[in-house]
C-alpha cells in the first residue's frame, strides 16, 4: 500500500510515519503544490491530508487528485484539533 500524508504540520506528519506498518511505501509533504507534483511518480491508494493546508484546502486538493487519478485513492481528511485551556 502507498501512503501520501500532506500537512503543514511536522509533528503531523512525523506521527503519521510513525504508525504506519513496515513495508508500506509512504511520501509526506507539506503542502498541497507538493502533493500534486508527487503524483508523477507514485500513485497513492491512500491520501490523508489536512483540511487546512498553505495556498489551497484540503477538499481542492483531493477533488484535483480524482480529476488525475481514475479510480481516486481512499482518503482521510484531517481536522485540526483545539484544546481549550
């Protein structure tokens, strides 16, 4: 399985490598631009992205990726969180 994790969010994207199983290949950028240009070498099953991302959301970002790719990968759009102090 292929994995394309995009968020702004180091931390984010660091958890998410993580906790992914050995053996699935997995590209993580911070943004939706670089999302896009990793799609001409690699077709991701999944993408979880953020909702929010820099120059362009997260729902832009996967209605372009299933205008690319046919069928689309599964997705998993990522809120952010905040906890009241």
């Amino acid at each position: 399985m292929k994995v394309l994790i995009v968020s702004p969010r180091p931390l984010l994207r660091e958890e998410f490598v993580q906790g992914l199983p050995l053996g699935w290949g997995l590209d993580a950028v911070p943004s939706a631009e670089e999302a896009l240009k990793s799609l001409n070498d690699s077709r991701p099953d999944l993408v979880v992205t953020d909702l929010v991302l820099p120059g362009m959301s997260g729902i832009s970002l996967l209605q372009q990726i299933s205008r690319v790719l046919d069928p689309p990968p599964g997705t998993v759009l990522v809120t952010p969180s905040v906890v009241d102090a």
